[in-house]
C-alpha cells in the first residue's frame, strides 16, 4: 500500500522529534564519575570483633537503633568496628534512594552525619529533601546531585541487599557480630553478643 505524502512526512517528522528528544535527554542525563571511597567503618577496622547492621533508613525501628553504633563504640572504643549495610525494604518507598544518597555522601566523607540526619528527618526523605540534606552538611550539592540522579550508587545497594538475604536477613533492624546474629534488636543482646566474643 502506498502511503500519501502527508502521512508520510508526519511518521518522518514524529521519527525526528522522537530521536531529538532520545538525544537531548542522554545529554542531559546526569554524568557521575563513580569514586571508589573506603566502607565508613566506626571504631576499629582491625579489631577482633566486628559489628555489622542492615538496616533500612526509612524504618522507624531502624531509627529507634539509630544510636547503636555511636553507642557500641562509646562503650567498646578500638575493641570493635562497626559497618552499617544497606536492607531497603520493598514496600519502603524512599529507602532506595536513601541509601543511594548516604553512599553518594560517604563519598564525601559524611556517611555516618548523613544516615544520622535522614534518620531525625526519616518522614521527610523524598529525593529533593536527600539534597536538601547533603546542602545542610555542605556537600557539593552539584556533585551529590549527580551522584543521586544517575544511580551511581545502585550496584552497592544492591550488593548488600543481596549479602543480605544470603545471610537470613529479613527484616531491618539485623545486627551480626562476628557473623553471628543477634537474637532480637534490642541494645542488650547486641552487647552481649560482643562481651561473648571478647570473652
């Protein structure tokens, strides 16, 4: 079937505005030069007995344990090192994202000062507050932006999600010390587990 000429130049011209905007939007897309920043580890990264939380910054229950590892290392100093991995949880709308932002500041050396603050903010964590929060803790907002945007952090949420699940994980607050996991989510059988270790 031949097509008419005014049907013809329109499909040409619904094809040219399609590519332009395929091309203007991988121009606009942002670019994020992924840096390679060290675990923000607490305490001591060489000590015998090591703490590790996946958590969820979107959790009230996490939030509620969100003094732990200051605390833990408060009590404990060099004897132990502490690492916070990520756990969003499905049905946590933002968590994603706010893990992405806090990796986005480690690499800004503000981990722990960004988690610290989504969690006092926790009902107010959509993207542009995670930006609003990297503006307070006088972050390259640009660069931050970039970093959030373009999901540069995606494979290392996703990475712990998956470690996660291979370790029984299935729900947030989850404490392991020395890979062993702790009984219940309270500050105490965390401790314990850590004064077992110590011996």
């Amino acid at each position: 079937m031949k097509i008419k000429k005014p049907h013809l130049y329109a499909i040409v011209g619904v094809v040219i505005v399609i590519t332009i905007f395929l091309v203007l939007r991988g121009v606009n897309k942002p670019v994020y030069q992924n840096i390679d920043s060290p675990r923000p580890i607490l305490g001591n990264p060489q000590a015998s007995v090591s703490v590790v939380e996946f958590s969820d910054i979107q959790c009230p229950a996490c939030k509620n344990a969100a003094a732990y590892p200051h605390r833990l290392i408060n009590e404990f100093g060099e004897s132990i090192s502490f690492e916070f991995k990520h756990f969003p949880l499905a049905f946590h709308q933002y968590a994603f994202d706010a893990a992405m932002a806090a990796e986005c500041a480690n690499d800004h050396g503000k981990f722990w000062e960004f988690v610290d603050m989504a969690y006092v903010n926790q009902d107010n964590i959509k993207k542009k507050d995670l930006k609003k929060y990297a503006s307070n803790l006088g972050l390259d907002t640009s660069l931050f932006s970039a970093c959030l945007d373009s999901e540069a952090k995606k494979e290392i949420v996703e990475s712990h999600i998956r470690e996660g699940y291979s370790r029984g994980v299935s729900g947030t607050p989850t404490f392991f010390v020395n890979g062993r996991m702790a009984e219940s989510i309270s500050y105490s059988a965390v401790k314990e587990l850590i004064e077992q270790e110590l011996g």
